[in-house]
C-alpha cells in the first residue's frame, strides 16, 4: 500500500496541472506551466527559473520569459485555486490567516525592494515584501493569494516602474489594504471563512477590521499597546485610554490557559478578557472583546487582542484563534524550504506576481498530497512526496 501511495504522486501531479491549464492558452506554455511546478516540488537547491529549466532541458531564457513576458492569465489562475479549495477543502469552522513575508534582495532592481524591516534577518534591512491570505480548515491548509506590497517611493518614480513592468494605473496600497482586497476577493470566489486572524500590523487598523466584520468573518487579531479605547462597563463618556493602562491596579482576575503545545513544552498565559469599545478614528467603535494575556514563563510578554465574537463567546475558542498565526508561518516556512518562495530572481513586477501564484499552487498540491496520503494511514514527509515528482521533469517531454 505504502509504494502505491507514494507511486500515484506521478499521475497526481499530471492531473492537478491539468485543472489549471484553461488559464494558458498555448502548449508551449503549458508545458512551461507544469516543469515550474515539477521543477519548485523537486529537490534542487536553488528553484528559480534557470535551475529549473536546466534541470528539464530547456533554454533559461524561455523559464524567465513563461514568466515574465508569455502571454496567460495568473488571475484565472488564482481563481482556480480559491475555487477548488471552496469546493474540496471547505469546513465551517475555516480560519483566514493574513501575515506578510520578507525577501532579502542584494540589488535595488527587484520590484519593491527598499530598506525596510525584514522579518527573514530581524532588522531593517533591503528586501520586498508580500502579503497573503492563508487558510485553515481542520488538518488542510493552504494560501489562497499573494501580492507584492509596493511602496510610496516605488509608484512615484515612472522610470523605475516602466523598467519593471509596473501598470502606471496601480494605486499606491497599504498592506491592510491589499489584504482586505484579497479577503473580499476570495469571498466572492466562494471561499468561506468564519474566522480570521492576523498581526497587529493589521489588527491597529480599524478600516482593515470593520472590513473583515462587513464580510462576515468574526476576526480575533492581535492590536499594539497604545491602541485606545473604553471599556464597555465605564461607557464613552471619558477620556480613552491605551489598552495597556487600563487598570493602575486591579483588574478583572487573570485566568491561566493553555494556549498550545510547542516542541519545548506547552505554552502557558495569563489571559484576562473583558468588553471594550476601540477608538475609531475620533468615536468608540462597537462594542467588543478585548483580550490581555501574558505569558506565564516570560511575565514581561504580554499581548492584546480584538475580537468581535458575540458576548456570549467561548474565551477559549477566541484564544485558540488568536494564536493561530503559527500556521501561515508554517505555511511560509514550507514555501521556502520546500517550493523556493524566496529564489526568484527577476526584476519584472509580472514575473515575481506569478511566481508568488505558482508557489501558492505548489504548496496546495504538497497540502493535498499529504491530505491524500495520511488517509492511507502511512506517514509521509514533504521529502518523499517530492523526490517522487521530480521524475515530472522529463528531459523527453516535447518542447
């Protein structure tokens, strides 16, 4: 059974490509399409675009060109991908992630590179960043989207961006905004969520969350110390105050919850919660939860969290998502480790969108194939599934 599971990853890759292929109109392409995705699931050290075309027997140039120049349609294709995850992977309890990413670039060439800070070297340093929606749904998860965030000094320089083949009618975005953009988008592709989580990068902004809230989605996303606001039981009347003073002394009691399960042991905090109005922009938001919590072994770390379930919320199910962020970063990890989020090496805005969209396939083919695979009942690392591609990459196929 074990040599029959990993053996049918072969004809399984074949026919995932196969459901994308209507986004690419020529053969050409579409061959280029499926050694991308072969090429990024196999297991060369460096997955851009030249080591992948080297590997399948085809000039580098043509590699960059399918993904810089050739003529197919990265936004079909993304909706393909959000419309298979609605229709296969949907759970109604589904969990949104949104988080961004960083790649560290030499040059300055590469689209929205500048000094900025870095989440892959801690500091400010030169590198792009993008944004993405993941998703979660019991033992399945995936990223629905993903786009480049393109600063201010970008989109005001013209030479800069007709070098890099970026449309002159692209608004400048904030990442909130590019996020509610992709959540709205994947929900009117069908993709349902009922919960979303996110950093405080997005959680400080109210526009971003009374967004969320108008979709549906009840969100619990992590809020800066200073944000300000009113507790429900002292009304609106007063001054606001920062989440972290609110109480000089006291308090509503502190409860301990045991948040998850790390590879150091459990993670144990502090956690107390009570109804809070946020300040938006100059008047109190709707009335909702805040949730405080510190960490049992680290008392100086202490978190905020806003979260619009219903009063009569289970506090431990908003904490479960609260906390669930380690998933996207999961998701990321195994982007870069295994697929090669982070070789792309071109300087075209087009060519570094889709090689975001085909990370985002290749991930959600491993993500089904370990689905597929534990049904069996075998234990199968992202390791064997991916040696087991690579002979995707035939030299024979016609070019």
């Amino acid at each position: 059974m074990e040599i029959q599971a990993l053996e049918a990853v072969r004809s399984e890759l074949d026919l995932f490509a196969q459901d994308f292929e209507e986004c690419i109109k020529t053969r050409p392409s579409r061959e280029h399409f499926a050694r991308y995705l072969a090429g990024q699931l196999s297991g060369l050290p460096r997955k851009n675009a030249e080591s992948i075309a080297e590997l399948a027997g085809i000039p580098p140039r043509t590699m960059q060109q399918f993904l810089a120049t050739y003529r197919w349609d990265e936004e079909a294709m993304i909706d393909c991908l959000q419309t298979r995850i609605a229709e296969r992977h949907a759970h109604p309890e589904a969990i949104g992630l949104i988080d961004e990413t960083s790649f560290p670039k030499k040059g300055g060439r590469t689209p929205g590179v500048k000094r900025q800070h870095c989440g892959a070297t801690g500091k400010t340093d030169n590198c792009a960043v993008s944004v993405h929606l993941g998703y979660v749904a019991d033992d399945f998860h995936a990223l629905l989207d993903g786009d480049i965030y393109l600063p201010e000094n970008w989109l005001g320089d013209e030479d800069r961006c007709e070098e890099a083949g970026i449309p002159s009618s692209l608004p400048f975005r904030t990442k909130p905004e590019i996020a509610l953009e992709q959540l709205e988008a994947a929900s009117e592709r069908g993709v349902a969520m009922m919960w979303l989580c996110a950093d405080e990068a997005y959680g400080r902004s109210h526009t971003f969350r009374l967004g969320v809230q108008d979709l549906g989605i009840t969100y619990a996303v992590e809020i800066p110390s200073n944000l300000t606001g009113w507790l429900a039981s002292r009304g609106t009347d007063s001054e606001p105050r920062r989440v972290d003073r609110l109480w000089k002394r006291g308090g509503p009691a502190w409860e301990t919850w045991h948040v998850k399960d790390l590879q150091k042991g459990p993670s144990v905090w502090e956690v107390r919660a009570v109804r809070f109005h946020p300040r938006e922009e100059t008047v109190a938001g709707d009335e909702q939860w805040l949730i405080i919590a510190r960490n049992v072994l680290k008392p100086k770390s202490v978190k905020y969290f806003l979260c619009n379930a219903g009063e009569d919320a289970e506090l431990g199910e908003m904490l479960r998502v609260a906390f669930f962020r380690w998933h996207i970063e999961r998701l990321f990890r195994e982007g870069k480790n295994e697929t090669g989020m982070d070789h792309f090496e071109g300087r075209i805005y087009q060519g570094w969108r889709r090689h975001l969209v085909l990370t985002s396939l290749s991930l959600l083919f491993l993500s089904e194939q370990r689905k597929r695979l534990r049904e069996t009942g075998e234990p199968f690392t992202v390791e064997q599934i991916r040696d087991l591609v690579e002979v995707q990459l035939d030299p024979e196929m016609p070019r």
